[in-house]
C-alpha cells in the first residue's frame, strides 16, 4: 500500500530501532529519565524556550498548555480550522472547563484586529479571555506555513492584552524546513509552542511541550492528571531525540514531493488543488464530480493499493512523509488514470 493518509503513519528506521534499544532509561516519574531528560533539553534549545516536557501525543502537548494557562471559566481565541478546536474531541471543554471563541483566520492567520476584537472585557458577565492559539503550520488550510510577520502581529496583540500565546506546533520542524527561519524565531512568536516528533519527523510516539519555567511547573501538574507522565521512556525519547537531529533538512524532499502530487493530481478536470498553495507536506484536494465524492474516491484509490484520507464529501487530504517517494506519486496517478479514465 502507499500511504498518503498521514505523516504519522512512519515506522521507525532500522538506525532508529537501534538507538531505541540502547538507550539509557531510568523511572522519569521516580527519579529522572536521562534520555528524557536529554530530549526535553535538546527541544527546549530547538525553540529558544527554558523548558520542555516530554508527553505521549500533540494533542496532549495542547492539553498540558490549556490545563497550564487557564482556569474553569474563561475562554480561548483559537483559529476556526485549528487542530485545537475541531480535533482534540472537546478537551477544552471537557478537561478544563473552557470555552473556545473562533475566529476564521486566511491561510491559517489570525488577524490581530480580529483577535484584539474577541478579547473579552473584563466584566462579571463575560467569560475572561486567558489565550490565544495559533497553529504551525497550519493543517486545515493544507500545511501552510503562517507568515511571521503575521504571527508577530498576533503575540503584540494578545501581549498588549497581558494573554499569553500558545503554538500548536505539531509540525513547526515542517515550517522551519520550508522558510529557512530558525524553531526559536517562530517559537519567539508564542509564550507556549509544542511539537510533534511522531509526524514528518518518523519517530514513532512523542511530543513535547515548552515554554517557560512557571509554566512547565504548572504543566507538570496538568500532564500527572492526564495521567502522562510516563516511567523508562527514553526507549521512546531517543527515537525522538534522533528524528529532531537528524530528520528536519529532509522535510524539504516531503514537500517538494506534495508539489509534484499536486502538480500531477490538479490535471484531473474533477480534482482541485494548485501546486503554488503547496509550501509543506499537506495537500487538501478538492473533488467535485457527480459521479464520485470523496469517500467513494479514496475507496476506489485502496482497491489500487494507495491510501488517501477523505475530510467531508467534498476533501481528500494527502500528506507526503519518509515512507512514500515518487515511485508512490506515479502509482497514484495511474491509478486516478484508471479510475477516472
Ligand atoms: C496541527 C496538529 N496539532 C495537533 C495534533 C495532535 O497530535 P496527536 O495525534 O499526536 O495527538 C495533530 C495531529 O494530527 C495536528 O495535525
């Protein structure tokens, strides 16, 4: 099968198996993980942040930064695409007792008008607004990378409000390899940023949340009662240690292969999704045909042997990572060749 689903569908490399297995692992929760510990401070250096914790999943690393700069009651500015609000089944809600206000931003961007227009005034009657989220890149709008300037504007706006500013950086590793700016200047742009290193990144499990060393201390407290903080974890934490070393360069041969998808795939009269609105590894390709929606599509691409992900009738999402290469790209496109003739 080639795999577009996702870039989370990577298995872990024969190097990558070895370090696994050798790796130093004491009880993190006990007395310290020194490969943990090791990852935590290599991510920490990454981002230009004091500090970093180790947790199983992003949507945990999202969790932890919620749980650490609200409170039950108050209410999050987030982007109407974003991961947080449409993607973490409600945790806002139903972990922390927070309501979400979301604002459509362009592209992934907040407009920081929006943003200072959505921050609630400080009143008995309203929810008090205690953060605003951005997400980098940004996946609902197919991976693009959110303009610095951009971000920028937002944390001057959310910081002249005295709210502190959480990434969503899942795959911020797919941003710096596709900018050429540094994880610590995009990170300079939020309070909180947390990572992926089981997306473009190939390592099999793990994230991780920075920020400073208040916050870390609160998040330690949020990521006990979620129940992740995890014992002889460097097993997992060298694989993402060596994915953050040695996988950031090469994220640039993902998304100049999602180019050449898009390129190949945007040639279909019934698929749309022009390569120059591909800058990462995602590719959101709209289907409009009478004859096939989205689900029927990506069920007629696995009878050919390629797996895609259907988002609504209307989307296909492909995602480019270390496991599929051109060979897949070609396999695809004769099988769209096949199918719709
Ligand atoms: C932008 C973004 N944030 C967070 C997550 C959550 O990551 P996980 O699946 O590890 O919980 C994802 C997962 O796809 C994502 O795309």
């Amino acid at each position: 099968m080639s795999d577009f689903r996702s870039d989370t569908v990577t298995r872990p490399s024969a190097a990558m198996r070895e370090v696994m297995s050798s790796a130093e692992v004491g009880d993190d929760v006990l007395d310290g993980d020194p490969t943990v510990e090791a990852l935590q401070e290599s991510v920490a250096r990454w981002v230009g942040k004091e500090r970093a914790l180790f947790v199983p999943s992003g949507t945990m690393a999202n969790q932890v930064a919620l749980g650490a700069w609200t409170r039950a009651g108050d209410e999050i500015v987030v982007e109407a695409a974003a991961h947080i609000a449409n993607w973490e089944g409600g945790a806002a809600g139903y972990l922390h007792g927070v309501q979400t206000r979301t604002l459509v931003g362009a592209g992934g961007a907040l407009d920081p008008e929006a943003v200072r227009g959505a921050i609630q005034p400080a009143s008995v009657h309203c929810p008090q607004t205690t953060l605003v989220c951005i997400e980098q890149t940004h996946m609902g709008s197919g991976g693009r990378v959110v303009p610095l300037e951009a971000l920028q504007a937002v944390h001057r706006q959310a910081y002249s409000a005295s709210i502190p500013v959480h990434m969503d950086g899942a795959r911020l590793a797919n941003a710096v390899a596709a900018s050429g700016i540094a994880a610590s200047e995009w990170a300079a742009t939020a309070d909180s940023v947390s990572i992926c290193l089981s997306k473009g990144l190939g390592a099999p499990v793990g994230s991780v949340i920075c920020g400073d060393a208040d916050f870390i201390e609160r998040g330690m407290v949020v990521r006990k009662r979620l129940g992740g903080w995890m014992r002889q974890a460097g097993m997992i934490a060298a694989a993402g240690k060596m994915a953050l070393e040695e996988n950031v360069e090469r994220l640039t041969e993902d998304h100049d292969l999602a180019r050449s998808l898009a390129t190949k795939l945007n040639a279909f009269d019934i698929l749309h999704c022009p390569p120059d609105e591909v800058e990462t590894n995602l590719v959101m390709v709209g289907v409009n045909s009478p004859r096939f929606d989205a689900d029927d599509l990506a069920q007629e691409l696995a009878a050919h042997g390629v797996r895609v992900l259907p988002l609504g009738r209307e989307i296909l999402r492909f995602v480019t990572h270390m496991d599929v290469g051109p060979e897949d790209v070609e396999k695809l496109d004769a099988a769209l060749l096949d199918i719709l003739g």
